[in-house]
C-alpha cells in the first residue's frame, strides 16, 4: 500500500453525502467529477512504498485545483486558508 485510506463514501466517522449538501451544480462537485474520471497512473508510478504512506494524489490534486480556483497560488496559503474557518470540502 503506497496510499494513506482515502473514501469518500466512508460512513464510519461521519455520514454526509457532499453532493446533497453543496449541490450538484457546486464549483467543489465539478472539480471532484473531473479529477475522479481523469487517469493519474503516471503520477502513482513515481511512488515509492518506503517510509510513511503519502497522500491519495488525486486528493491532494483536487485540494490543490480547487485552491487555484480560488486563487490561493501556493502551499502556504493554501495551508493558512484551510487552516482557518474554510475547509476544503474534499
């Protein structure tokens, strides 16, 4: 296993249907059925299974699309907008 779990149909913890919520006309739904349906085995490739386990890519690309959406450019802040009262909905 190269990925930390990542399902988002998981009812374990919580049990929230996204789409409901947001609606399926949602900016977060879009990019969601986007980076679901597109093919990321090229970058799955270059991981390696030594250390800790990375991040689901195609989480990591959905944070990072809708960050740029939002006109966030960067990892920090990105970070300090996720950190705050927002909260990527992914």
């Amino acid at each position: 296993m190269k990925f930390r779990p990542y399902d988002q149909a998981q009812t374990t913890f919580v049990n929230l249907n996204y789409r409901k919520i947001l609606g399926e006309d949602s900016d977060v739904v879009l990019i969601n059925d986007i980076i679901e349906s597109s093919d990321l085995s090229s970058i799955e490739t270059k991981y390696v299974e030594v250390g800790n386990l990375a991040f689901d890519p195609k989480a990591m690309m959905k944070i990072f699309v809708y960050g740029y959406y939002k006109e966030y450019f960067g990892g920090r802040p990105l970070h300090r907008w996720n950190s705050s009262q927002h909260r990527a909905p992914f």
